[in-house]
C-alpha cells in the first residue's frame, strides 16, 4: 500500500481530481502553500495499492501539461506537480 502526495499547482487541482475521481480514486484535497513551487498550490493524498501507484502518477502527469510548455534557459522545464510516493504499513477507513 502507498501514500501518495501530489503537490500540484491551483490551475490544475479540479482537472486532476476530476480525473483521479473519474478512475474511483479517493482523493483527499488540502489547500497549501510552500516553496517548492513558489505560489499558492494544493496537496493531494492519495491512498493506493502498490500496482495502482504509476497509472495515478500517470494522470496526474497528464493533467498537469500545459500545451505550451517550452524549456527554460537552463534546459529544465517548469514543474506544475511534484508527486512523493511512501510506503504504507496499514490503511483504515473508518
């Protein structure tokens, strides 16, 4: 079982979620700030089976592309979700 933790930006919360929920995905939505990506974001977490864990990344990457994404000078492209996946011992819904 994992956590998984997409902290993405604000334009991009409904379009994922939205999509997560469309798959069945329980998806808990927090308001956050912070520095990784310098503006006002949402956190979501996300609890899956360790076989779900890349198609859930895989939405979220694919919702998160804007069309004109272009490189920055340094070569990297601007980052719109960072995703932590962690190990889960136990999960229960009550």
């Amino acid at each position: 079982m994992k956590l998984i933790i997409a902290i993405i930006q604000d334009d991009f919360a409904n379009r994922v979620t939205k999509s997560l929920m469309d798959r069945k995905y329980r998806v808990t939505k927090l308001s956050s700030t912070g520095g990784f990506l310098k503006a006002g974001n949402t956190t979501l977490l996300i609890g899956a089976e360790d076989d779900k864990t890349d198609e859930i990344i895989r939405v979220v990457e694919k919702e998160c592309k804007k069309e004109n994404s272009s490189k920055r000078q340094d070569g990297e492209f601007d980052a719109y979700a960072n995703i932590f996946v962690l190990s889960m011992d136990e999960f229960k819904r009550i």
